[in-house]
C-alpha cells in the first residue's frame, strides 16, 4: 500500500491511498466462496450452489461491499500509519486509474488542532450542590394529584382555577373569524394559555354568560386574518367547571405501581425518582461549565471548519424539526445561525477527547453497567431495555460516549478551582 498526504490548509489533509487490485479480488473471491457454502438457492442442494452462480446472482453487491470494506480497512491502516489524529468524518473518492493492477482512492479529512498540554488545575469551576428534601417530595405528589385531577360542572361564576368552555368569534374591518358559527375550546383560568385580554373576561362568568372586547392582536398572531388587526372579540362561556383533586390514599398510590398501597413506600419511590434526575441534572450543570471554561480557556486554538459547519448544520436541522412538530412548517432556519454554538460544542467535544489522550484515561465499564442500569429503571421492563442496548452497537456505542465524557468532565472537576454553589432541588432543577 502506497501512502501520500498534502496540506492543503492549516487543519485540512488530502491523503491519497493506492491498493493492489489484487487484495479487492481476494476479499471478493473468499466472500463469493463463504456465501456458495451456506447458500440455499432453488435447484441446488444447500451449501453445494456453484461460485458461479453465486457470483452472477450477487456478485455486483459483494463486489460493492467489498470495496467499501477494503477502503475502510486500508484508511484505518493509512491513518495509524502516517499517525494523523481525524477530527470528524472524512470524504472519500475513489479515483479512475489506467493501471488495472490498483486501486486509487484520496480521502480528505480536517485534524485534530494542537491544543499544547492541556492544563485544568487553573480553570475556576462553580459546583451546584443540592439534595432532594421532603418538601420537594411533597411537591412532587401534589403535582401529581394535580395531574389526576377530574373536573365537575358546578352553576357559580368562574373564578381561578376552574375550567371553562368557550365559544368565540371575532370581527375586524375586513372579515369574521371564523366566517360562520364560532370556535370552541377550553381554558384553565389562571394557566395563561389563552389570550391574556380574553382570559380576563372570563373570571366571574357563568355558564351562559357572553361578553364583547375590543383587541388589537399582535403582528405575529397565529391566525393570519388576526394578526397586528384590531378586533371585537365576542366570548361565551358555555360551561364552568372546578377541579377535583385526588387524595394521596390507599387507591391514588396503587394506581402507580405501588402493590402495598402505602403512601411510605409511594414517597420512597417518589424521592429515587428525584435524585436519579437530580443526578442527571448536576452533571449536566458540570459538564456546561466544564465546557465553557474549557472553550474560554482555548479560544485562541484555530479549529477545524468544516466540523463546525457540520455541527451547524445539524443544530439547524433540529431546530427545523422541532419548529416542525410544533406547526411551523414553514420556519427556515439557516446554519449560520448556528455557527456561534456549533464552534463551542466542536471545541468542547475535541478538548474532552484530548485530555482523554493526553491523561491516558480509559472508559470504566462498571461505570457504563451502572448507567445502563440507571436508564433501564426508569422503564417497565428494564431487563428488555437493556438486553436492546447489549444487542444494538450503535446505542452501546453512544452509552459509552456519554459515559466516557462524563469521567473525563469528573476528571476535569476534581483538579480544578472549585467552588460549591448550594441550590435548592428546585433552583437546582432549572434548565442551564
């Protein structure tokens, strides 16, 4: 095998790779061989179908699977080889050659950046501490009572708290929303789902009851014929009816799994539930700031483009899809929106992956066993969800990813400045 590499920019390789033909002719020939001998095609016995045939009926795919093996198999070679360090996934080429004796291919492909020795004893690191008290508990089982609760019709006014039926129609200088008959829903009075002017005119309404107000709506209204357009809004209340919320007995626990129906045993399971997030939480604290110190720290290192591009584009495409399954079709995200965040992740990411190399830190599987298991407690059927992460290599794969970046983020931790920031559970649990 011939190697060859040009610097095409300060972080970007052109390497260009030349095979001998023959080694593609073995692989095809020893494939061709394997499927004869455990074939079972019509008309011949099993395992005794000719290469021949094997070859007309399916030479084409091993053909193409072989070469895509075997230009895999020698890049990987290539690269421990000539000992280049990749930063994201390269493109490859294979390249028309008049020597039937080889096999050309160039792959181009951007380098880790040289980040020196990395240095973590000087980053300034703040650590959330925090603990799950039996007020959060409490909390946590109103909300869920909260969540059960049933709603009863009752003849008074509406007041916080209730649910009401509404019917509605508005009326600008242009048109009728909707053109005929009125729109229905429901609200909660107090939870601020519906218009805020709309809402208002709701409290002291009885079932029956309808009102008139005029609103301007703002331009960005989701209703076109609405928006930035000064309507009479007429509204209707067409049924009040208040909560009834579910005591924390014998039955609301059993309706949780809970076989003994005590509510101890109920508020034991509700306190593991909240430290197993609350876990999860502070390392995702620890890792952002571990992360922005980090990236800080070696703004100054170039890093590789075409990375931080991907990463851009990937960021946008997410943001595409959740604006689409909100019913925002027709939100256009460009990727250089992204940019900003795309170049601390890919600086965040390559400085994790380097001080794993430069410290010689190896994955813990005892810790990757525990994380699994963490994961599967929170399903019905936690031996199936882990037999499916042991059975599916690309879900082992990112199990062992995260695991890896949360020693080194540990690793990080216990070696710098720190500081401890006590929080409460709930200050705790806010989005970083």
């Amino acid at each position: 095998m011939q190697i060859s590499v040009e610097n095409t920019s300060t972080l970007e390789r052109r390497m260009t790779v030349s095979i001998p033909s023959d080694r593609l002719s073995s692989v095809i020939d020893g494939r061709l061989r394997d499927m004869a001998s455990k074939a079972n095609l019509k008309g011949f016995r099993k395992g005794k179908v000719p290469t021949k045939v094997i070859e007309q009926r399916f030479g084409p795919q091993v053909r193409s699977e072989a070469f895509g093996e075997l230009i895999r198999a020698s890049f990987d070679q290539a690269v421990r080889q000539e000992n280049v360090r990749i930063a994201g996934q390269p493109s490859i080429e294979a390249e028309p050659t008049e020597a039937e004796n080889e096999i050309r291919y160039t792959a181009t492909f951007e380098i880790v950046p040289d980040f020196g020795t990395i240095d973590v004893t000087q980053l300034q690191i703040t650590r959330v501490q925090a603990n799950v008290a039996d007020a959060d508990i409490d909390h946590m089982i109103d909300t869920l009572r909260q969540q059960r609760r049933t709603w009863e019709p009752v003849s008074r006014a509406a007041q916080v708290g209730d649910l009401v039926a509404v019917e509605t129609f508005a009326s600008t200088a242009a048109a009728r929303v909707p053109e005929e008959g009125t729109e229905k829903g429901a609200t909660v009075l107090g939870s601020g789902v519906m218009f805020p002017e709309l809402e208002a005119q709701l409290s002291g309404m009885n079932a029956g009851d309808e009102r008139s107000v005029e609103i301007t709506f703002p331009a960005d209204w989701r209703v076109p014929a609405l928006a930035g357009q000064a309507a009479n809004v007429t509204i209707k209340a067409t049924q009040v009816s208040e909560p009834r919320i579910p005591e924390a007995d014998e039955a609301f626990v059993k309706s949780f799994g809970v076989k003994s129906g005590k509510l101890e045993v109920f508020r034991n399971e509700v306190r593991a539930n909240l430290e197993r997030e609350l876990k999860g939480m502070l390392m995702s604290r620890l890792r952002a700031e571990v992360a922005q110190k980090l990236v800080a720290a070696y703004s100054h290192v170039e890093l590789p483009a075409k990375m931080i591009e991907q990463e851009a584009r990937k960021l946008a495409a997410n943001a595409q899809e959740q604006a689409r399954q909100q019913g925002q079709a027709d939100a256009v995200y460009p990727f250089d929106q992204f940019m900003v965040p795309a170049r601390n992740r890919t600086a965040a990411g390559l400085l994790v992956g380097e001080i794993a190399r430069q410290n010689a830190l190896q994955l813990d599987f005892n810790r990757v066993k525990e994380t699994l298991s963490l994961i599967a407690s929170t399903y019905e059927e936690p031996k199936q969800v882990i037999e499916l992460y042991r059975n599916d290599p690309n879900l082992m794969s990112g199990l062992q990813n995260r695991v890896m970046e949360e020693q080194v983020i540990d690793w990080v931790a216990e070696r710098a400045q720190s500081t401890d920031q006590e929080l409460s559970f709930t200050e705790a649990m806010r989005p970083v």
